[in-house]
C-alpha cells in the first residue's frame, strides 16, 4: 500500500534499524498504519555494520584459535592460515539470510508501508522523502548511530579505520592500532590476534572495558596479556601521522608506536545533524534527543528510540525501546524499561557479560557498608575446565537484600547472562536463587555455585 485512508499514517518512523523495525513490527499487529523509511538497508548498524557480522568474525577467530591449540586436547591439526575471502564470504552470508528475512517480513506486511529514502522532518507530523511527504498521527525518531573520530583524526578508510571498513577488509593486516579500549576496540583486537596480527590497544582511561565492573577489566588485561595483545591504558592519542609502510601514532607523553593501520574506535555518536530535529524544537545535548521515561520528545507525538537516545547503545535496547513505544502508541500502558536492567556482552576472547549494577556504582547508591560482592573462580566448574577458560562470576548484593549486580568474564558466558538478568531483574535474593538446580556439568552451574555461596553454603568455593 501507498497511502492510509485519508492519507495520514498512525505512525510514521524515520530509521529501520533494530529500534525502528521492531516499532513497525509491534504496531502492525495492532493494525496501526506505519510507514517506515530509511536512506540505507533494512536492518541498520546492527544487522550489516555492526552486531552481526563482527560476532560472525569473532566467531571464524574463535575457530582459529581452536585450530592453533587443538593438540592440548588431543586433535592434531594444523592452522594453515586466514583465508579472508573465505572468512568474508562466511559473515556476508550470515547477514544476507538475516536481511533476507527481516526485508520479507516487513515489505509482505499489509500494515507497513517501506520507503526507501532520506528522511527529514519537516513539521511535528510530518517527514519529507526526496520531496514526498508522509504525515503520522506520531512519529517515532530512529536515525541510530555512526563511528566518531576525534579532532584533527583524518579517517581515509584505508590505513586509517572505523569498524565499518575493518568488517570489509579483504586482509588481515601485520600489525594495527587499536584506538579505543571499549566493546568495539576489544572485539576486533580479539579477531585480529586470533587472526595472526600484531595488536596494540590504546585508551586514554585507566583500564581496558572501562564501563564494566574494576574486576572484569583486571581480568580481561590478564587475559589479553596472556594473549599477548598489547595495551596501553590512561594515554590519551595525540596525533597520528603516514609513514611508507602504514601509520605512526604518537600519545600521551610523547611515545610513538607504528602499525600498519590504526582503528578508531571510540565511539558512536548519534545521527541527528541536518535532520530537522532542532528546527521542531526537539531539545537535543550532544547530538542525543532528550526523552522522558516514556520515550517522549515533549514536541507532538514525537518519540526517540534506540542509539539517538542517552544511555546504553546497544541494539535489544533499541529493540525493547521501539517495542515499548508501539505499545505505548497503542493505549497499553507498557511497564517502563529499567536501563540497568538491561544486559550488556562483550565478544572478546574471553567474553565478559553483565546485567546491573557495578561493585563501585552499588557503593555509591547503597553507602559502603550496605554493599557485599562474591567472586566465585570459574576454576571450580567442571565445564570451563573442559574448556580451559578462566575467568569468575562475581555477585553484586544489597546486604539483606537482593543481587543488584552480575558480571562474568570466561568463554561463552555471554549465554549465561539470561538467568543473570532474570535475577536482577526480580530482584531475587541469593537464598532464592540458591534454592534452584543448574544442571551439571555447565557452566551455568557456576552461577548456581556462586549463589550457593552467597546465601551462606559454599560447596566448591574459590573466592
């Protein structure tokens, strides 16, 4: 379909990545008319330049990896080398089948209307597609994020990088910089050290996974020095300059360090210039639309979804948002989404996930003494032995009172983080969670131990 009855959409959403596409979904199965438009593919970051096909090649490093260690478990192979066509192909496949079904199930819907197109809004109501405008009883902003630089940080997509061109490299570089010690820096220094490059991380705060728990980052710079990825923490970059092999980058105090390319990774920024946000009144700090609980702009029936949105930039985020707001457009009165409930992962080697709160934002809230942590060593669980992971689980609680915080490092404990975040989420209290069996062995069952000891009855305690 083209146009509404009487040519007025319920809800007009302008962005259709993961925030966007999951509005349109949920409001289409209240029948509410939706048209949903944006300048690339279906799918956003997330699905072409971001979540998926960085896991796919964390996932072809990991099979890597496997392949270089198998001896210590008794298969004899031989790591012949990174076929990067090979690992491209595998990841653009992934994405392909993805956007294949997301395109099918959106375009085939009788309720949403696709247009391809950059969007502007030009009124409360209405957005302006290549001089056609589409008016919306709301409209929901959903324009996601791109990779920032910083000042004077010429990208040039060939020896200077954002993630985007890494994701399409057709090589794998020597050596590289990582500019960035974040999720995003983390998991492509992990690739390319799986890969056979030599990697340097560079941060300009004290330690790496800066907005994870201080024990998580310990442990993923023992991990990562093991590795030996190198990483140099509280240097903030100063310049990087061409020489006639890559690049030279100089930081904090003046020490220079060279590599082939440089990957800046320091961010996301939201994608709001030059939209007409400001010219509606929209208030907006730092780029980022400013909401309430409620997802609400204050100007119309405009909402914001997703990365443009102060807080976490993380795509089920956008997702849960974009949900949130169809059923809020919709007369349902959806329950407010709690932000430090939301779980975070991180597909580094090891992987580290979290839900909650940290140890020193617990203090912070509860006061010092209200606060007890339990660290339960990974060590004691016959699965990660199988594995040969390190790592722990470590519990944020409220004394008498519920867990407000997990954080896990280790292989795979990024599935782990389901259970995780239903605990932090119903605010259970250890002698509850304690009370559940976890099958054996798991790793899963790490969490249960950890519980177990935090309720008061330690089995294979290693703290």
């Amino acid at each position: 379909m083209s146009q509404p009855n009487g040519g007025t959409f319920d809800i007009v959403i302008l962005g259709a990545g993961s925030g966007g596409y999951a509005a349109a979904l949920r409001a289409a199965q209240f029948d509410l008319s939706v048209a949903l438009i944006d300048k690339a593919e279906l799918g956003g970051t997330c699905l072409h330049r971001g979540c998926i096909p960085t896991k796919a090649l964390l996932h072809a490093a990991e099979i890597a990896d496997q392949t270089r260690e198998s001896e210590q478990f008794g298969v004899k192979a031989d790591l012949v080398g990174i076929d990067m066509a090979g690992v491209n192909a595998y990841k653009d496949g992934v994405v392909s089948r993805l956007f294949k079904g997301l395109t099918g199930m959106l375009t085939h819907n009788k309720n949403i209307t696709v247009v391809q197109g950059a969007g502007k809004l030009v009124s409360k109501d209405t957005v302006e597609v290549d001089g056609k405008r589409y008016t919306g009883r709301n409209i929901i902003l959903a324009t996601g994020s791109y990779s920032r630089s910083l000042p004077g940080l010429e990208v040039d997509g060939k020896r200077v990088l954002t993630s985007e061109h890494a994701l399409k490299m057709d090589r794998v570089p020597a050596s590289a910089i990582v500019l960035g010690g974040g999720v995003i820096g983390v998991e492509f220094a992990s690739v390319w050290k799986s890969f056979g490059a030599d990697v340097t991380i560079v941060e300009a705060l004290p330690r790496l996974v800066a907005a994870e728990d201080a024990d998580i980052s310990k442990q993923v710079e023992r991990a990562f020095r093991k590795r030996k990825i190198n990483f140099k923490v509280g240097k903030p970059f100063e310049k990087v300059e061409h020489t006639d092999n890559g690049v030279r980058v100089t930081i904090a105090g003046g020490e220079t360090i060279e590599a082939e390319v440089l990957l800046v990774a320091v961010g996301r920024g939201p994608t709001t210039a030059n939209l007409g946000y400001e010219q509606q009144g929209i208030t907006l700090d730092r780029g980022f639309v400013i909401v309430d609980e409620r997802l609400r702009t204050g100007v119309g029936n405009i909402y914001a979804v997703g990365d443009i949105v102060p807080g976490l930039q993380l795509a089920h985020r956008g997702f849960q948002q974009g949900i949130f707001v169809a059923e809020e457009i919709a007369g349902k009165k959806p329950a407010v989404i709690d932000e430090a409930g939301i779980p975070r992962v991180t597909y580094s080697d090891p992987e580290v996930a979290s839900v909650g709160i940290t140890e020193a934002k617990a203090k912070e809230q509860y006061g010092d003494d209200k606060v007890s942590t339990y660290n339960y060593n990974l060590a004691g669980n016959g699965k990660s032995q199988i594995l040969k992971t390190a790592g722990f689980i470590k519990l944020v609680r409220v004394n008498d009172g519920p867990v407000v915080g997990v954080h896990m490092v280790g292989a795979r404990v990024g599935e782990l983080v389901g259970e995780a975040q239903l605990i932090t989420n119903w605010e259970a209290f250890p002698e509850e969670v304690a009370q559940l069996v976890h099958a054996h062995p798991t790793q899963n069952e790490a969490l249960g131990e950890a519980f177990l000891a935090l309720a008061g009855k330690p089995l294979h305690a290693h703290s």
